[in-house]
C-alpha cells in the first residue's frame, strides 16, 4: 500500500475509498490484527477530507470488515468475506477478486417438470421441463454454499452442457448469449437440514443465511430461480443504500412484504437490480 492512489471525483468518494481498503486487506495488503494507517495518512493517500475517510471507515465498520475505539487506529478483523449488493457478481468473480479459488461440486444435475412454485417464478407452464441443479460452492477447497438453481429449458440445455466443477454459470452463460440483467432476492436465515448439514459438513440445524434470487435477462424474461444457502461463519451480505439508490427493501412482517410475492412467507427483502450470482 506504498503507492499514492487517487480517489477519481464522483458520488459516494468513501464508498470508494472503503472498496479500495477492502479490496487491500482481501489481497494481504493489511492482514488480520493489524492497524491500518492514520484518518490523515488516508485523506492524503486518497487526495480526500479526513470526513470522507471515517465515513469510509464506518462502512468498513458496518460489513464487519474492521473494529475501532475511540482514541485507537482500526483494526482488520478477520471476520466472513462479505459480498456486496453493488453489482452484479458471479460468485467465481466475486471468490476470484477476494484473492480465493472458487470450485463447485456437483450434487445432481437433472431435466424435469417443474413443480408449482419454480412454474410460477419462471413464467413456464406448471409441468412444463425445467433443469434443476444442486451444486456446493467451494471456497479454496472448503465448502461454503449449496447452490439449488431452476432454470427454464432453453436455458438448462445450456447449463447442462458446462464443466459445472470448475465453469461460472453467469460468466458462461454471458458468452453464450444470456446475461442476467436483473435480479431480485429474498434474504432470510433457516436451520440446515439434514441434507444441507452433510454437504457443508456441519451440524443439523446450525443457522445458514438463504438467498432466494430471481434473475431476468436484458428483455426482463426469467433465466434462473435458485435457492442458495451460505455459512453464516463464512458469508456475510452487504447493502448500500444512498438517497439515489436504495438497495435495501424491508418489510414489517408476515403477510405484508413490499415488492416480494407473498408465496415466499417470513423473509427481508434485498431487492436491487445488482447482485452476487450464481
């Protein structure tokens, strides 16, 4: 972190300063318990105000990234790497640009009806075919999410046909001609099953953070609907709202979720055009 950078002018300057530090302790540049460096050797390495770096650092702050006193430098945590709502991001890139090696394991791959729920989402007709994956999704060798995707058979066809061990299926899927444009989630915590516990080799019931995601394409046409449920210990999610964007929707309870179909029951709803794929 020798090398003077330059925060380019625009909204949101500490998010930006914030991305860039996050991005520094994920490549080793401050490793877990260290300080990182003064609110002044910030703003003048960033070419920012000393406000713009505490902002920045409550943001660090907010996604767990570090922990500070009053009076004290920073410390890096060594806490769950956090994907952000930000962007659009496949969980390889996102495995990728934390510095980790992403993997999949595949549990079974198969073509059947759909059933009510998966018709529903999709916009296909109740028992039309479908593909249905269940993939663990490896971090550098150890498991941290179980991946349970549903895709339309246009689209499954393609799927079916990757190296679903080692290929990103949004990245693949791009190159083939389908991007997943938009996407909207449901964020709740659940007990691992049985089945859930064996393949992230945890206990039965140890609390898992699931992700419900619906993702359309550039015509708003569904691509993929899928189940994927992180170990809390390993993933933490982060969403930044603004009075421009607000990537944040929150629902006051049962029978009342704005914006989220009510099929889907007790969940908080992090609805944004951008997030970590599949």
């Amino acid at each position: 972190m020798a090398v003077d950078h330059r925060v380019p002018g625009s909204l949101s300057l500490y998010r930006k300063v914030a991305e860039d530090i996050k991005a520094a302790i994920a490549g080793g540049g401050y490793v877990t318990g260290t300080r990182l460096p003064s609110e002044s050797e910030l703003a003048e390495r960033y070419s920012v105000s000393r406000g713009t770096v505490r902002q920045a650092f409550a943001a660090l702050r907010a996604d767990g990234v570090i922990a500070s006193r009053r009076g004290a430098r920073r410390v890096v945590l060594g806490g769950p790497r956090v994907q952000s709502f930000g962007e659009l991001l496949s969980f390889s890139r996102w495995a990728r640009a934390m510095g980790e090696v992403p993997a999949g394991q595949v549990v079974r791959m198969e073509r059947r009806p759909a059933k009510p729920l998966e018709a529903e989402q999709l916009g296909v007709a109740p028992g039309a075919p479908v593909y249905h994956l269940t993939r663990v999704r490896l971090l550098s060798g150890n498991p941290v999410m179980i991946e349970r995707g549903v895709y339309p058979d246009r689209v499954g066809i393609l799927v079916a046909g990757m190296d679903l061990e080692r290929d990103s299926i949004t990245e693949r899927l791009e190159e083939l001609g389908v991007v997943f444009a938009d996407a909207e989630h449901v964020i709740d915590a659940v007990p691992a099953t049985a089945a859930d516990a064996r393949l992230l080799r945890v206990q039965p019931r140890v609390p898992l953070l699931r992700e419900r995601r619906l993702t359309m394409d550039l015509a708003g046409v569904p691509v993929e609907w899928s189940d994927d449920r992180y170990l809390g210990s390993a993933v933490a999610f982060s969403v930044h709202n603004s009075v421009a964007v607000n990537a944040l929707s929150r629902t006051p309870g049962p029978g009342a979720l704005a914006r989220v179909r009510p099929e889907l029951g007790r969940a908080v709803a992090a609805r944004s055009g951008r997030s970590p794929a599949a």
